[in-house]
C-alpha cells in the first residue's frame, strides 16, 4: 500500500531574525511531525536572515519571496505561485496574511488552499493600514489564532469571535546549560561573584521600550551599585540605544550584547530577567527565563500578567514608569530568600509552555483544512471534564481523522482543551445546577451553536447536558447522537419523586439518541426497560496507564512539601470539596485518627452549587495538583467516601499507582475491584464504619503492600482507556454506516 500523501504546508513569515515568532516557528519545526505534513517556509525580508541555517538544520530550506528578481513587485508573483502547490498557509505577519489572502482569490478554485493565521503581537501596536486590511480580508481564514487573551482581545469585535488563544511556548526537555556553565559565562561578561546580573533578551525595536529600562537602570544602580545589567538583541534602534546609555553614564553595568546564539547561556550567568516594554504578545524570552529558574521583573503589558504570577514568579509593574521598574528590581536584588522562592516557582511554571501543545494544535487544523474532516462534537457542562476526563477521547477521535469540537461552560482549562488539537467552544449560559430560566437560554444557545457548526456526530455526556444535549442535538438536525452515562443522578436509596424525575428525564431523552453507552453495568440495568434493544453497550471506564504508575521520587517530592516525616502514614483523598464527596466522613476520620495518620485533601473548592464545606482544622488541603501520579504515590492509604459515582476516576488513577484503598460501597466504586481482594468497601454515610476499615489498614502493613498490589495489577488489566475511546468510534462509524444504508433504502 503506498503511504498517505503529506500535508502540503506554506509558513509565510516577514522575516528570520531572532524575534519571539521566529523562534517560536524553529521550535515548532523542530517537534513537528514531518512523515505528516511536508513544511515549505517563505520570507520577505533580506536582511532577516539571522536562523535561516538552524532552519536548514532540522531539514526545511526557507526561501526569500521575490529573491530571483530586481523588480518590486517580484515577491507577489512568487507568493502566488508557492500558494498555488500548498494545501494549507500558515501566516504569522498581518501584511503577509493579508496579501496572500487576495492572492488565494486570483486562482482557480481547485489550486486555493486553506488559511490560517497567528497573531503574535495586540493589534494596537500595528499600523491602521495594516489592521484595515486584515479585517477585510480575515474572515477568509479557516483558523484564527491569538498568543494570549490579551492580544485577542485588541483584535476588532467582529474578528475576535473567530479567533482563538493558543499558547505557545518553549521546548521544555531541551536543558543546553551545563552546571559550569553560568561561572564560564558570568566569567565572560565580567562579573564578579557578589554582583547581581539582571538580563534582558529583547530586540531594539520602539515596544521594547529601552529608555524604560535604561533609565530605571540607572536608578537601581545609584541605590545598589552591585547590580549589573546585559541586553541580549538586534535592532534599528542600536544607534539611539546606545547614545542613551551612554548619556545615562550606565558604561560596564549595561552593556549591550547584540544577536546572539547562545541565549541559555546568557540566562545561566543570570539572577534576574528583566523587560520594560511598552508592548507585547505573548514573550518567548519570559518562557525561557522560567526555563533557566530566573526571576522575572516586567512590565504588566500583553500576555506577561498571564505568564507572570505577581508575587509567585516575579514582580509586575506599570509600563513606562522606570521608578517603579527599578524599585522592583532592588526589591528582588536585595532578598536572596525572594530569589529563590521566585526562582522555584518560574522553573516549575515553565512546564506550562511545552511548544508540543501548540505544534498539536497547529497539525490538527493543517490536516482537518487539507482533507474536510467530519465533525465531532462532546459536550460536557464544565470544561475541566473536557480537559481531564475526555483528553484521550477527544486525541484519539482527532487522529481518527474527525474535526473535533468541545462544547462546555468557559473556564480555565480552555487552554489545555485547545492544546489537545481540539476547538473549545464556549456556552456561557450553561451552569453545573439546574436553573430553569438559565438552562431554557443555554438550550436556545446550545441549538444555535449545533446548527452553525453542523457536526455530523454529537456525544453527549450526563447528567444534565446528557439530557439538554441529546434533546437539543434531535432539534438541530445532528446524524449521530450517542450518549455516555457517567452515573445516574440518583441513588437507589433517594426519595421516590427525586429517582422517578432522574429516570423519567433519561427515559425521554433517550428517544433522542443513536446510541447508549454506559459506565457502569448498575446504570445499564437500571434503564434497560427503556432502552432501544441493540443500542446500547456498557463500556467501563479508562485512564492513561502509560501516565498513572508508582512516583517514587514525586512521593518524596510531595511528603515533603507536606511536611510529612519519614515514618508517618498519609491517608488521601482526591476529588472537588463538595459533601456528595464524603467530606464529612473524611472530615470525621481525620479527626478521630489524626494520630496515626496526616489526613490530607487533594482537589479544587467547588463553589458551583453553593459555598463549599467548612475546612477541618484536622485535614490539609492541598488545593488542585497536575502531577497526580506523585499524589497517589504520596497516599499510604487512598479513601474515596462518596455518595454517589459514575465510574470513579479518582480510584482507578490510585489503583494504577499500586495505593491501597478504602472506598464507599456503591455502584461506581464497585466497579475497581472485590472487597478484601483489591480495596476495602465501607457503606456511604457511615463514619464510624468508616474509621473502623482504615484502622485496620493502617495498623497492618502487609494488608496496604496486599491491596496496592492487586489494585495494581487489576488497573493494568481492565483500565486501559483507549478501549474506551476505541468503542466511542467504532459506535460512531456503525451508526453512521446504519443511517447510510437507511437512506439508499
């Protein structure tokens, strides 16, 4: 079989000097996948040429637009026919994207690829002509995105819904810095070792503002002549930069280091990263600043507040305001504690700019322009369940070759859910509690959503947008509604009038789907009587087993942190603080046996349907944690004192670590394994049966080594997600196929 033909792809760009974009795109040839797409990178300008030979390094040869021609207008004709052999454009300058866009226009129909654009810097700081242009011509593109929320935000009204925010971001595993290598550096730029180095990587261009930095320069080394200063960047602005420094009197403590290559190792002689722009995107230089673990002093403009934690990473200050700059800079110069406080967290911060997310996201929309893939859309009612629990849904259906969309309330993790390849299309109006005027509007607005995208297929997920969803997929005229049932919202022992409402809203919204998956073999029983024969399916439930083992390292990372000793035992929990959780259980446990034990809660405080639970003085909230394999591996022992579970996560993700755990006997923690076997089942609302099994486990270590390893062992054998995501496509495919023969009937 001949191998599939690669995505054609056209970067057009202004430039390859060493500015915050071009970087942003080496990386991100870097880490592409080039068996998939075939990259063609074109420029503009001659003198920007600074990484054409790294580019020729990782195998893409950039070619000037107009190169082969004295005549003016040479680069439209070459820009006409690169576009001509693309299937897709990749534009990353607003003059380009506009003049390709008019260009695309000029050909026949069969030779015009599709567009797509970044936008790297805010709208204000380009000129009008240029931003009238773009608007006239934008809404041509297929996707749209912005480096952060505040450059979206300067884009005009009309073209702003249509763009979206990807973050892009740093190669996170490359670590060039050898320990010798900050004393050979700071050796080079004459530093001595009491001294403190603040370092700025930024070209010499107007939104840098270096008056702003030299200037407040010049006030933090009159009150603290320890501290010196160096400027890694290029630009027209050398001349007058230069002058300025000089006039300052600045000499030796700023000196102006021009282009280099070796950026780390400037950043490795470094104490601090200092900006003083007067604008920006979203800056590289802060990302690899928290890649060196430098604090960052900087002006609050562009993204920089969101990468910039004021008071955890660095300290922010007004733009164009050189006192207030300097001031900032003495503070973090003269407290070594601050410093390395500040330069933890920028080290872990780093993490959350792994340029591999953005190159996703960018080759799922090169290959969904290229070929017209059919739509796919989940909808969930917050969008952590999107980015938490159908990441490998939602990956899996995207390398099946579907354009996949999630539908959600707006939130935090609409980021991690774009940087997944996957559109997140916010619906405001939707709430996790039933409201009836609240949920009467996100259903008008969910219809309305559902017939402008007009996907082919509509996975609903329950309780309430199960429901909503599957109603409204019927309105809009969607070909495929499937339904997963996480966990009915009643309990067999619920009052009658609440089970026969629960039951009775499933029932009807089940005439309105396709297909009928279910977690939980309970839930499937339950609803059999209304279920339409042969459609429906219990699948279980799965999680990353490549990402949920034993941490040893992260466990004592974490007891650590906690202030655990060496011989004391953890019991755990993980899960948002609402009662339905058994916070009052837990509560009641670590009140009675806090002396045998740290009780500690991991997870979010959970406002949604009112004020969480009052915090016991008795457990230690730990708030929300990303590096959950750590987490498990920290617990001794794993307690999940629920009311009510779909299939819990949380359980699954501890047996995988090998923890022991002591769980609610009811149907979603029944599931994970057999009592005294693989976990300890205690009845829900019952804290003394409660504190009497982890009493037991906790004074028998052989038990906790017996259960973690079963657990273990079961999670390796049933958990496996990607069987989850296999059965969602595989339903699609047969529902679609059914439907398909249906009409040739």
């Amino acid at each position: 079989m001949a191998p599939p033909q690669r995505v054609r792809v056209l970067t057009l760009i202004k430039g390859l000097g060493p500015g915050g974009a071009e970087q942003l795109l080496l990386l991100a040839m870097r880490t592409g996948d080039h068996g998939r797409f075939e990259h063609r990178i074109r420029y503009l300008r001659p003198d920007k040429t600074h990484l054409v030979t790294e580019f020729e390094e990782v195998g893409v040869t950039p070619r000037r637009l107009g190169a082969d021609s004295t005549a003016r207008a040479a680069w439209l004709r070459d820009l006409r026919t690169e576009l001509a052999a693309a299937d897709v454009v990749h534009v990353h300058s607003p003059v380009l994207a506009s003049a390709a866009r008019v260009a695309v226009w000029t050909l026949p129909k069969r030779q015009r690829p599709a567009i797509v654009a970044t936008e790297h810097n805010e709208w204000t700081s380009h000129r009008l002509p240029t931003r009238l242009a773009n608007a006239a011509t934008a809404w041509t593109d297929t996707a749209s995105w912005a480096v952060s929320e505040p450059v979206r935000e300067t884009i005009w009204a009309p073209l702003r819904r249509r763009s979206r925010v990807l973050v892009h971001g740093i190669d996170t595993t490359d670590s060039r810095s050898a320990p010798s290598t900050r004393e050979a550096a700071r050796a080079e730029l004459g530093i001595a070792p009491d001294e403190i180095l603040a370092v700025t990587v930024a070209n010499l261009r107007r939104n840098k503002d270096y008056p702003n930095l030299l200037q407040a320069a010049r006030f933090a080394v009159d009150a603290e002549p320890r501290l010196r200063f160096a400027a890694v960047g290029q630009g027209p602005l050398l001349e007058q930069t230069t002058a300025r420094r000089d006039q300052l009197a600045l000499g030796d403590h700023f000196q102006l280091l021009g282009y280099r290559r070796d950026v780390h190792r400037i950043l490795a002689a470094a104490d601090i990263f200092v900006l003083g722009s007067a604008h920006e995107g979203l800056p590289v230089a802060v990302m690899e600043a928290f890649a060196a673990g430098l604090p960052v002093v900087a002006t609050r403009v562009g993204g920089v507040p969101g990468q910039v934690r004021e008071g955890r990473e660095g300290l922010l200050v007004s733009p164009g305001d050189p006192q207030a700059l300097a001031d900032a800079l003495l503070t973090v110069a003269g407290d070594g504690h601050l410093r390395a406080e500040l330069s933890r967290a920028a080290r872990a911060r780093a993490s959350a700019y792994d340029i591999r997310m953005a190159v996703t996201a960018h080759e799922a929309a090169y290959a969904q322009a290229a070929r017209g893939a059919p739509r796919l859309v989940h909808l969930t009612t917050v969008d952590m369940s999107l980015a938490l629990l159908l990441a490998t849904e939602l990956v899996t259906a995207r390398e099946a070759g579907y354009d996949v969309f999630g539908i959600s309330s707006g939130g935090p993790y609409a980021p991690r859910i774009e940087a997944l390849g996957v559109t997140h299309v916010p619906l405001p109006s939707l709430t996790r509690t039933w409201n009836p005027r609240a949920d009467t509007r996100a259903f008008v607005d969910l219809v309305r959503i559902l017939r402008r995208l007009r996907p082919e297929v509509l996975h609903t997920h329950n309780p309430k947008t199960g429901v909503m969803g599957r109603l409204a997929g019927r309105i809009a005229g969607v070909p495929v509604v499937v339904n997963t049932c996480h966990g009915l919202w009643a309990r067999p022992g619920d009052p009658l009038l609440r089970r026969a409402f629960v039951y009775g809203l499933e029932a009807a919204a089940v005439r309105c789907s396709d297909y009928e998956l279910f977690q939980n073999a309970e839930d499937e029983r339950t609803m059999r009587r209304v279920l339409k024969p042969g459609r429906h399916q219990v699948v279980g439930n799965g999680i990353d087993l490549e990402h949920f083992h034993p941490d040893p390292g992260g466990r004592e990372r974490l007891r650590t942190a906690w202030g655990v000793g060496p011989d004391e035992l953890v019991v755990g929990t993980v899960g948002r603080r609402v009662l339905e959780k058994g916070d009052t259980e837990f509560s009641a446990a670590a009140r009675a046996l806090g002396h045998r034990a740290r009780f500690v809660w991991v997870g979010p405080e959970d406002d949604t349907a009112g004020p969480p639970p009052r915090r016991d003085p008795a457990v230690r909230y730990a708030g929300e944690h990303t590096d959950m394999p750590a987490v498990y591996s920290a617990f001794d022992v794993f307690v999940l004192a629920s009311y009510r579970e779909g299939f819990s996560r949380a359980a699954m993700e501890a047996a995988a670590c090998g923890c022991a755990m002591v769980l609610t006997d009811i149907r979603g923690c029944r599931e994970i394994g057999t009592d005294g076997e693989h976990v300890l089942f205690v009845p829900p609302v019952d804290s003394p049966a409660l504190i009497r099994a982890l009493t037991r486990v906790l004074d028998d270590p052989g038990l906790r080594i017996t259960l973690g390893a079963a657990a273990r062992e079961r999670a390796m054998s049933t958990f496996d997600q990607r069987g989850v995501a296999a059965v969602s496509l595989e339903t699609y495919r047969a529902v679609l196929v059914r439907r398909t023969i249906r009409r040739r009937r």
